[in-house]
C-alpha cells in the first residue's frame, strides 16, 4: 500500500512553523543587544528563518492535509526546525569556535535542543567561550520542543487546528491522547498554560532563593535559562557543572519540578478544574511515583553505604543521609524522566550504582508528559500482558482481557504497545552496535557500556551516558557519521519513532 502525500501542502505549512520560529530569536536577539554579543548572529538568523519560511509558504497557499501529510508534518518538521535552529551555532562558531561551526556539530547540539535530549557537542560551556544569547538560545530550543512545536502551532493556526487531533497523536509523547476540550486547539492552548504556568513559578521560586540569599551563583539569567530546561525535560545548563554549580537548597527546588514534568500535563489541567482526586487515581502516575520512590530508596542505601567514591562535585554521601538521599533523588528523577541535569558526576560511581541509573534510563515519564523514554503506561501494559499471556498457557480457554485502571484496554492499543515497545529495543540494540563498530573505524576508544548508554540517551532524549559520555563529558569525540546517527536517534525518539518510520516505509512501498 502506497504512502500518497501532498509534499507542496505540506512543505508549505512546514514553512508556516520555521516562520513562527522565527518570533521565538527575538529574545536571543534581546539578550545579544543587552550584552551587546552576537547581535549579528541573530539578526541574520532571525531574517534566514523568515525568508526561508516564506518562500517554502509559497509552494502552497491554500494546502489542505490529510492523514498522510500528517504524519509528514510532524516528521519533517522537527527536521526542519532543528536545521534552521542549528545556523545561530553555525554563525556564532565561524572564527570563534570550530566546534560548532562544524555543521554536524550544529545540528546535532540544535537536535539535541528542540527533542529536549541534552546531550552536548560543546567542549566548553562558558560564558567567556560562548555569548548569554547563543547560550539562551540553546536554553529556549528545549523549552519550545518540550511541550511539542506542533501542539503549540496548533493552539494558535487556525488550519492547522482542523487535523489537529491526528497531528497530536502523532507528536505528543505517549500512546494515548487526552482531549481536555470539545475542540482541540483548546486542548493544545490549555497544555500549553499549564506548561507555561509550572514555567513560570519555577523561575520565580529560583529567583527568590537568589534574593534571599540561598542562592548567589542563581541569577535572573539562570533562573530564566534553567526555567526553559527544567520543565521539558531537557538538562542544558548554561553551567558547565549543572545543577552541582548551585545549591543544597537550588537542587531541592530542582527536583519537584523535574518530577511533575514527568506527569501527564493533562492531570493538573483536571487538578486545576477542581478534580483534584484525578491526579492520585491515576494508575500511571501511582506507577511513576512508586518507581521513583523504589529506585531512589536502593540508591540512597548503596550511596550511603560507600558504592560511589568522595567526589569533588556533590560531596561526600558514605554516612551522610542528607546527601545520599539528595543526590540519589535528584538524579534518578532528572535520568527516569529523561531531564538529563546532574549534581554529581554519576558517570565516576561505583558500578552498582551506575547499573540502577542505567535500569532508570528505561524506564521513561508519563504519556502527556514531557519526559523521554518508553514511558511508565507502555510498561504498565507490557507486564500485564505477559502476566495475562502466563495466565492464558495454564488456563487456555479463559478470557482475560488487559485492564488499566479498571478499563479495558483494546486490543488493538496493547499490540500497539507491544509492537512499540520491540521496535524501541531493536532500534536500541542496532544502534548500540554500529555506534561501537564506528567508534573502533577511526580509533576512537569506547567502552561497550558508553556505546550503550550514547544509544539509550539519544534514543532516549536523555542526554548523559557514562564513562566519557557523563554529565560534565561530551559527544564532540564521536566520528560525524556516529553523530548523524544519534541526530536520527533523538529525532525519532521525539516523535516515538512510529511517525518518521511510517513515513519512509510507505514512502518506500510507492
């Protein structure tokens, strides 16, 4: 069956989004007039964006989607915007830092932005390498992506509200789609507030700790830096530390915002209708909490026991209770949900405790959350299908349907699931393999625990791995062809790999 889509229409809303993306550089802009660094930059950026999104407007002026230039949409567009995202890099490397001149470089660290991965190619995160606005721009990238570039086109085009429906399906992260409203571009507006309202709380709750005292190091600029990092779970820091540049007091903060933008959006959404009990009765949030607590609680025990050495960031935790329990919560909740920060540099622990990190990566947010990874339903459904099927061989003639908070689950949805859940595997382990295989083509020294971790954080939208992949490391050593491969990796880890896939194989079967 052949995949027929309308690449003008599509290619012409395409343009639509990098044209509006084009509004999100004026604050970039902003700051690089305010600091008088790299004004340049992003006045030639800004003037790219908006000439190449009317020119590709053009190709279509009426364009009319359906299912297929759907899919296509939300594929390519990612694409798209992570392209155009990467000339501010481009521009502000040439002559300066050939790093990020370098265009995979580019694209990868603006991949790595807008799919809230957090994964680096910067050598050196400075201010005396780098301008406040290229590292502002690389702070909002994942604050745009977080939430998604389609929902928040969706909330305010008015053609594109028509398939919206099936245009969120297809980006938001999860294998179910809430609709809070009759009409959906009232459901994208409504995620977008309570996206927007967390937001801004927590930068305000950051700025306080500054002006009380308990934070010097937590300026406005920080606040508001790691404000669009925290909630979509993305994990850049314009510290070259993290969060283990702060404070006790700051990584305290940190941690319940990391939590909630690992819950569904939708339940506060009903917590602010008054439906206040939505949120507890919620098997997958009962299922995420009771994995976070789990996770932290064998943590903290083998922190506190001395599996992880005195480490120069983070402090001491053998005997320590305050900071075993500190650093092991913090960075399960920042690895579970795929947020990425750290406060100490988990990739120098002890091997037991780098094996329960490891075990977290998988694990994922919530579906309607921001966070990376399977995700806490895909796994709720997974294990009651194999404690169903176990049934099932002792007891063949029963029926036993997959029931999730005392609903039944169709079958369609659990072979979804499953199959999902297969092909993130597959794509894991294949691409485990060639990244080793790759890294050994030009001489580069790589461990099979850190090929494995490069492939679980960018598949995973986590960003840090282990060894010299850890939280204050980099991916600025793999070879151009690894780095074009985890770009691919994160951009399909976004969108749940099903969208970018079906894609290329319907296109392939034409």
């Amino acid at each position: 069956m052949s995949l027929r889509v309308d690449w003008r229409a599509t290619a012409s809303l395409i343009g639509t989004i990098i044209k509006y993306l084009a509004v999100s550089m004026i604050i970039p802009l902003f700051i690089a007039v305010l600091y008088m660094e790299d004004v340049w930059v992003f006045g030639v950026s800004l003037l790219f964006a908006v000439v190449i999104g009317l020119v590709l407007e053009q190709l279509d002026t009426d364009p009319d989607i359906g299912a297929p230039e759907a899919l296509a949409l939300v594929a390519f567009s990612w694409l798209a915007v992570a392209i155009v995202g990467a000339v501010p890099y481009i521009l502000a490397g040439i002559g300066t830092d050939s790093t990020l001149a370098h265009p995979v470089n580019a694209l990868f660290e603006s991949m790595s932005g807008f799919t809230t991965t957090g994964a680096t190619v910067m050598g050196e995160i400075s201010f005396e390498q780098h301008s406040h606005a290229l590292l502002m721009w690389r702070q909002l990238t994942q604050w745009l992506g977080g939430m998604g570039i389609i929902v928040l086109m969706i909330a305010i085009l008015p053609e594109l509200a028509v398939n919206g429906a099936q245009l969120m399906s297809s980006e938001a992260p999860g294998p179910d789609l809430q609709k809070l409203t009759p009409r959906i571009a009232e459901t994208a507006r409504a995620l977008w507030l309570v996206y927007l309202g967390f937001t801004v709380v927590y930068i305000a709750l950051l700025y306080a700790l500054h002006l009380a005292g308990l934070a010097p190091n937590m300026t406005f600029y920080n606040a508001v830096a790691h404000g669009f990092t925290t909630l979509p779970t993305g994990g850049f820091s314009p510290e070259a530390d993290s969060i283990a540049a702060f404070s006790a007091a700051v990584q305290w903060v940190v941690i319940p915002f990391m939590f909630i933008a690992g819950v569904n959006f939708a339940l506060f959404w009903h917590v602010l209708q008054g439906e206040f009990r939505t949120l507890t009765d919620d098997v997958e949030f009962r299922w995420y909490a009771g994995a976070i607590a789990a996770v932290v609680g064998v943590l903290s025990v083998l922190l506190f026991s001395g599996s992880a050495p005195v480490l120069e960031l983070g402090g001491a935790t053998e005997g320590v209770a305050e900071n075993s329990v500190r650093q092991a919560t913090f960075q399960v909740v920042s690895l579970l949900n795929s947020t990425g920060y750290a406060t100490s540099d988990f990739a120098q622990w002890g091997p037991n405790a780098q094996m329960v990190l490891l075990f977290a990566m998988f694990i994922g947010g919530s579906a309607g959350s921001t966070g990376g990874g399977v995700k806490v339903v895909r796994w709720i459904v997974v294990l009651k299908t194999i404690r169903r099927e176990l049934f099932l061989t002792a007891r063949p003639r029963a029926v036993r349907p997959v029931r999730l908070g005392g609903e039944v689950v169709e079958e369609d949805a659990v072979r979804g699931v499953m199959s999902f859940t297969l092909l993130y595997f597959i794509l894991f382990g294949v691409s485990t393999v060639l990244i080793q295989l790759d890294a050994g083509r030009v001489g580069y020294a790589l461990t099979a625990y850190e090929a494995i971790s490069a492939s679980i954080a960018t598949l995973g939208n986590i960003g840090p791995g282990f060894g010299s992949l850890g939280p204050f490391g980099s991916y600025l050593l793999f070879p151009d062809s690894s780095k074009l491969l985890m770009v691919f990796l994160m951009w399909v880890g976004r969108l749940e790999i099903v969208p970018v896939l079906a894609i290329f194989v319907g296109v392939s079967e034409r």
